[in-house]
C-alpha cells in the first residue's frame, strides 16, 4: 500500500517541480513490480499459470507506465498505477483470510 499511497499523493498534488519526488516514487514502485514479476517466473510456484502470466502482463504494464512517467510527467497517468497497487493489495490482503476459512457446507451455500 504503501506504493500506491506515495503514487497517490503525488497525483493529487502534482506540479512539475514534484519530478524528484516522482523518481523516487516510481522506483519504489518499480521494484516492487520487480519482485512481483520475478516471482511469477519461479516455476516452483503454486500459482496456477495463468495467473502468474496475468501478473506478469501487469508487471510489464507497469514498467512501461513508469517510463512514460518519467519521459513525460503528468498526473493523470499516475492514477491507473494507484489502481494497480490497490487492487493488487486489496486481493492480497483477502486471501489469508478467504483461505483460513472452512470450506462452506451444501447447507451452508443453500
């Protein structure tokens, strides 16, 4: 969260003088967007693969997002990295707790 947090703020403060701030936001974000798609190249992982491949067509849109930031600098473009992140974390932080539960019973889904 805290990527999208950064990338946010800078959204809706934007002024051209923020470029510095931009850079390093971007970066941040950037690696972890790195680990991310790293990870879904790890054949080891669980992850069924056409999620991994979904991630990682994510990932790539995010690096070149973040290139056309930082040729062009603006804050509309900003916002679908926000998104990104948001999404991303929110699905994150469900399903520790979707998997904790037990599995619902045919009562229980009728």
């Amino acid at each position: 969260m805290q990527a999208a947090q950064r990338l946010d703020e800078l959204r809706r403060r934007w002024a051209p003088e923020l470029y510095s701030e931009l850079d390093s936001a971007l970066l941040y974000n950037r690696k972890l967007w790195t680990i991310f798609a790293a990870e879904m190249g790890n054949d080891a992982s669980e992850l069924p693969l056409q999620l991994r491949n979904n991630i990682a067509s994510i990932a790539v849109f995010v690096f070149k997002r973040s290139l056309e930031l930082l040729a062009k600098p603006a804050a509309e473009p900003i916002a679908a990295l926000v998104d990104i992140n948001r999404n991303i974390a929110a699905g994150l932080l469900a399903a520790p707790s979707a998997a904790a539960a037990p599995p619902a019973t045919a009562a229980e889904i009728a």
